[in-house]
C-alpha cells in the first residue's frame, strides 16, 4: 500500500508487485509521479484519490462517489439517539434510609439531620412553653439618614423606650446628628410574657466625637451616663514638593480630599495649574481632631501656601459680612460673579426700551425686563447688596431696591409680598419677595430694572462680579492671622515626599 503526501513524499508505502511475470518489477517511486496512467492502470484503480486535485476529471468524480458512498453507509450504519428504558429504582425502606441519612453530611442550609440520634423515649415530656434567655446582648448599627429611635425598635427596644432614650439625649446632641454608622451596644432584660417587647437592660453609644454616653437600668428607669473622650484639636500641617502631581504628594502625606480639593479650587484663580513645577513646594493647614481612643476626624482647610522658585502664594479665609472667601497676601479675594437669574424658570416677555403700554396705550421708555411667572414664584437677589428701599412705589406696585456697590443698583416690582426690610443685607440667590401683579400690571410677572448711578439701564450691559478687597483694620488683622499660619508648626507636621 501506498500513503501520498502533499509534499511529494509518501508517509509509509511498499512496492506494488507486477502480477505479469513477463513485466519486470518495477517498484512505484514516492511521490505524486510514478508509473504511467497506462501502467498503473493495469495494476490497480484508486478508488480514493485526493480529491484536491484533477478537479472536474473522471478520477475526481470517482473518488467523490466513493467518498459520498462512505458517507451514506456511516450514516445508515449510525446508531439512533433512541434512549434505552430502565427500571426505577426500588424506594429504600425506612430502616435504609436511616442508615443512608446517618453516614451522610448535610448542609446547615438543608437542615443538617445527617448523624444518629437517640430516639426520644417514655421519658420525654414535650413542653407547655419555650423557655427564653435572661438577656440578650447585640449590636445595632445607625444607618444614613436613620433615626435613633427608629434603630433601637428595629432591635427590639419597645416604642416608649426609644422614644425616652432620644429625649434624654437632647441635652447631649440631637439624636438625627449622630453620625450614620455609629455602632450601639444594647442589651435587654427579661420580659414578662412574650407578647410584649423585652426591657432595655442598657444601652452604650458614642453621641458625639468626644462623648460616649451610657444607660442604665435602675430599677424601673433609666440611668444616663456621660463618660468624656480627651480630644487633641491642634491643626495638622502638611509641607511637601509637588513631585508627580500636587494632588498625589498631599495624598500620600495624607491630606483628606476635600481639603485637596479646596486648596486645588481656591488656588486655581491665583496660580495656572499647568505652570506647576515638580521643584515647587507647597504646605497646608487642615483642622483636625484626636480622640484618645485614636479615632482622628478632619475639618475644613485654613491656609494655602505655594512656593514657585522666588514668587510665593499665601492665601487664607475670611469673613466678611457673614461671608466667607479665600484671600491672598495683599487682601484680595476671590471674584464673586456673576449675575443671578432674578426668577428661577421664567420667560422673558418684555425688554428695555421704548414700547407700547399695555394699560396706558401710549407709547413710552420701559426702563427695565419682564419676566413672566406664576403668582407667587420666589424672587432671588441677583448679588450680594444692601435693600435701601421696600415698600409701595406707585405704578410698580410693591417694590424692592437694592444697593450692590460701585454704583449699582437692582430693583424688582409688582410683588405680591415682600420678604425683607430696609437696612437689611442680603446674599446672591436670597428669597427677597414673590411674583404678584400689584400696581400697574396686566398678570402676575416680575418688572426687573437695573441702575448704573442711580439711572436705569439696560441689565444685558451690567456685570454683576465684584471681587471684595481688604483695607484699613480689616486688612492688618487679616495679615496678623496670615503670617500666623504661615509660621505655623504642630509638634507633628507630615512631610510630603516625591
């Protein structure tokens, strides 16, 4: 037999003997050559020649008709997916499965009756009633936006209980300003009947950062116990080279992120972020707290401090009527801007300049921009201002006038009630009134004027950003607080490293 090759080589072969003893043997050379058609045809018929060559020839079709033909007699041959019927198997009886059940292993989800047990006997005298534990000690947890009370049921302490424990407890803190997570170590007492929810034995939770509180059963009520917690509230200062990012050195010196991000958002007007060098060094100082149990909680960020090369950048907050932004060394602070939309929604349905008057038919100067809204919409100070005036102003109905500095002055009309007073100061976005249609008005909308030196103009050419600047007494209390901060240094300062 003879295996061909692709390759021109035959894998395993043997000679093929002439059955002609007057034809010499001759042996079929490996290989896709070998005797001439005529000669080879006389010895033997390839019924499976490579069906990838001489397509088309008789050859081919042959060796497709042989292939065909295996094909068909495999599959006829096949045997059928029928599947073959058994017996059920015989139910155990109840001495084997005992004997099955106790060499077992269950799971304790499966109810775990794997192993032998003794069969209860004459002896046994079921129970009347189940009997209950003395105490039941557990730990709850207050979860975010829970109540204390709401926490303490849900561990079985009953209504009244709860509701006492929260009410003792306002002279400490208010109970919804516990902090969510706040583990409560409860315990509670024998109960007289099982209809009715188990006394609170006692009750120990930490109230607030630097106080633990304690209750107590004596005897019919309860006892409160306040035990105080050592608190260390020096400030933590963190000094450090930017190195690969301003954001990761103060990171890994251990900086909480918010005051990252702070420092990040109240430099950034200062200083280009993208000008930040690696050789730049920068400090901070955060408010933070160290109870004795080690428990540290941080605050609010209270100076900035970036050194590029020659030129330094020392900022900290500061108030100014009630308030707060970041300033620089010089007393400049943080740009304010911005005008805010004196109604939230509204459409704008008349602007400045001349018109015809919807009540008075005649045209006139309509010195300032309608906005359409609902009766009784709040009405926001676009800025920060002083009111100079409230109260009635002929054909603009109830009106109020606000002085924002620097010559500028707001005013809004035809409210249906106003909500502040002369004299009072009022910030960006403030609720100072509400839409009405008082005076001369054909429907509740709010009448919006704008004053550049007491004269009334056009609100589209107005810039409302201020940016406050500090002068006199204020300015040299400000840099006294500055450079103290700058030169602050805690027993413990956390260095930055690259």
């Amino acid at each position: 037999m003879f295996q061909q090759s692709d390759l021109g080589f035959g894998g395993a072969g043997a000679a093929i003997i002439s059955l002609d003893r007057s034809i010499p043997d001759v042996r079929i050379p490996f290989g896709r050559s070998g005797l001439p058609k005529s000669n080879a045809t006389r010895f033997s018929i390839d019924m499976l020649p490579d069906l990838g060559v001489d397509i088309g020839s008789k050859i081919w079709w042959r060796g497709l008709a042989s292939c065909l033909a295996l094909c068909g007699l495999t599959i006829a041959l096949a045997p059928g997916f029928r599947t073959i019927p058994d017996r059920d198997a015989t139910p155990l009886t109840a001495s084997a499965w005992e004997e099955s059940r106790a060499q077992g292993i269950a799971p304790l989800a499966w109810g775990a009756d794997s192993g032998r047990r003794m069969a209860a006997t004459d002896a046994v005298q079921p129970l009347t009633d189940t009997p209950e534990r003395p105490q039941i000690d557990l730990t709850a947890t207050l979860g975010e936006g829970d109540s204390l009370a709401r926490a303490l049921q849900r561990a079985g302490v009953g209504g009244s209980e709860a509701s006492r424990v929260a009410v003792m407890l306002k002279d400490i803190v208010d109970p919804d300003a516990i902090a969510p997570g706040t583990a409560l170590g409860i315990a509670l007492g024998r109960r007289a009947n099982k209809f009715e929810p188990r006394p609170l034995q006692s009750l120990s939770l930490r109230a607030r950062f630097d106080m633990r509180v304690h209750f107590e059963r004596r005897g019919a009520e309860l006892a409160m116990h306040l035990e105080p917690i050592a608190i260390d509230r020096t400030p933590l200062r963190i000094d450090g080279v930017v190195g690969n990012g301003l954001y990761v050195a103060a990171r890994a010196a251990g900086a909480p992120p918010s005051a990252i991000q702070t420092f990040i958002r109240a430099l950034a007007p200062k200083v280009s972020m993208d000008n930040i060098e690696a050789s730049d060094r920068f400090s901070m100082v955060v408010e933070q707290q160290r109870a004795a149990t080690g428990e540290v909680e941080y605050g609010k960020l209270l100076y900035i401090g970036l050194e590029r090369g020659n030129r330094a950048t020392r900022m900290i907050p500061w108030a100014i009527d009630g308030r707060s932004s970041w300033f620089d060394s010089v007393g400049v602070g943080q740009s304010r801007g911005g005008f805010a939309m004196p109604v939230a929604g509204a459409h704008k349905t008349s602007g400045f300049g001349w018109r015809l008057h919807p009540l008075l038919g005649y045209s006139r100067m309509h010195q300032g921009t309608d906005y359409g809204a609902a009766y009784g919409t709040p009405i926001r100070a676009v800025s920060d201002g002083v009111v100079n005036f409230a109260g009635w102003h002929g054909g603009h109905g109830n009106m109020i006038k606000l002085s924002h500095g620097g010559g500028l002055g707001t005013g809004y009309a035809h409210m249906s009630r106003m909500a502040v007073a002369p004299g009072t100061r009022v910030n960006q976005g403030q609720i100072i009134g509400y839409v009405g249609s008082t005076g001369l008005s054909t429907g509740p909308h709010l009448h919006f004027e704008v004053y550049r030196g007491g004269v009334p103009v056009n609100s589209s050419s107005v810039s409302f950003a201020s940016t406050p600047l500090l002068t006199g007494a204020a300015l040299a209390a400000f840099n006294a607080r500055l450079n103290a901060m700058a030169t602050f240094r805690p027993a413990k300062t956390r260095i930055a490293s690259r």
